[in-house]
C-alpha cells in the first residue's frame, strides 16, 4: 500500500517537473526569438523543442523571426527536418507572406525551396510583395507561375497593391506579365482608383491609359 503511495508520489513529481521543464523552455524559446539570440534557439532545437510551436497569440515560430528580421532563426527554424513552412498566424498569413512585404528576396527563396505554399484563398505572398519596397519577390513568385490577378479577401488584386502602396517597378512588371487593369475589388475600384488614393496621379494616369 505505502509502496503504491510512494510510486504515484514520484510519478507526480517527474510530471510536475517535467510540465515546469517545458514551460521554462516555451518562455524561453520565444523570448530567444525577440533577442534574436540563435544560440538559444538552436539549443532547444538540439533537444528536441518543437520548431513548429506558436506563441500565446497563435503567432508560428517562424513567422514570428521573419516577421522580427530575426533571419539567423529563421535559417536555423528553416533546416529542422519537422518544421512546416507553411503555418499561418491567425490572420492568416505565412512566413512567405512576411518574407514578401519585407522584399527579403533571400528569405523567400529559402521559403520557396522548403516547400512554403505560393499561394490560397484570401491575402496570397503575390499581394504582399506586390507591396513590397521593390519587385524582386514579386519576379520571384510570378516566375514561378502563380496566379497574377488572384483576389483577396476584400477582392483586391496584385496590381491594386503595387498601385498604392509597392514600387513603380513592380506595377510595370505586373503590367508586363498580363495583369488585369480593370478588375475592381469589392468597394468597386480599380488599380487606378488606388494609385489616385495615394496621391500617385501619373501612376493613375499610367494605369488608365493601360486599361484602354
């Protein structure tokens, strides 16, 4: 009777233990992220901590990293056998995603490489590097045969963001590659209507004049 006693007393205290141990490694882990601090990262890596993990606002590991240019971890994430390179947050976007708006053309190749997914339904990696500060992962993704005028969620395309928030470079790349500029999105405005937004009027006069 004692003897059973005792048992369940030491299997309490390795399962308490043990939950305190993952907790440890949890924070750590994370907080590691925000430093930057790949020697921690690649520690727990090493024994065994799920590269897959998200933090306590459902923000994946690696998203986190691209998203906080931390990139020596997301190499170091990107190498783990197990990882998932296609985890979204809970808005739905990926590390690609992240890799695009940033114009972080290294990433990205990384990403592509490791199988990260090109695009789905809703925001796509097309629609934040069309947002991106220039055209390389734009070229990047359109090269690789993904949908040019996929539609969002508020149904805006490729050329829509380029047009207001990207580069000029990148609405000419997606006026070379074939892009529709007389789609509109669910407000009912096109690829002009967005450049004119921003306050680019030869930008907008550009997108007209191509939309003839």
């Amino acid at each position: 009777m004692m003897r059973n006693y005792f048992r369940k007393l030491v299997y309490l205290a390795l399962v308490i233990g043990f939950s305190c141990a993952n907790a440890g490694a949890y924070e750590d882990f994370f907080r590691a992220i925000d430093l930057s601090d790949t020697r921690t990262v690649s520690q727990l890596l090493a024994r065994g901590f799920d590269p897959n993990s998200r933090d306590e606002k459902g923000q994946p590991a690696l998203v986190l990293a691209v998203k906080g240019d931390a990139t020596g971890i997301a190499e170091l994430l990107l190498a783990h056998p197990q990882l998932d390179p296609g985890l979204r947050n809970p808005v739905g976007e990926s590390a690609l995603m992240m890799a695009a708006l940033k114009g972080n053309l290294k990433l990205a190749k990384a990403l592509v490489a490791r199988g990260s997914p090109l695009q789905h339904e809703g925001w796509t990696p097309l629609h934040y590097a069309a947002s991106a500060p220039d055209e390389q992962v734009l070229r990047l993704l359109l090269d690789r045969g993904v949908a040019i005028d996929a539609r969002a969620t508020n149904g805006s395309t490729a050329l829509m963001m380029a047009a207001n928030y990207g580069s000029e470079a990148s609405v000419k790349l997606l006026l070379e590659r074939g892009a529709d500029t007389k789609a509109r999105n669910g407000s009912g405005r096109s690829a002009a209507d967005f450049a004119r937004l921003a306050g680019r009027d030869a930008l907008a006069a550009q997108l007209d004049a191509a939309g003839r």
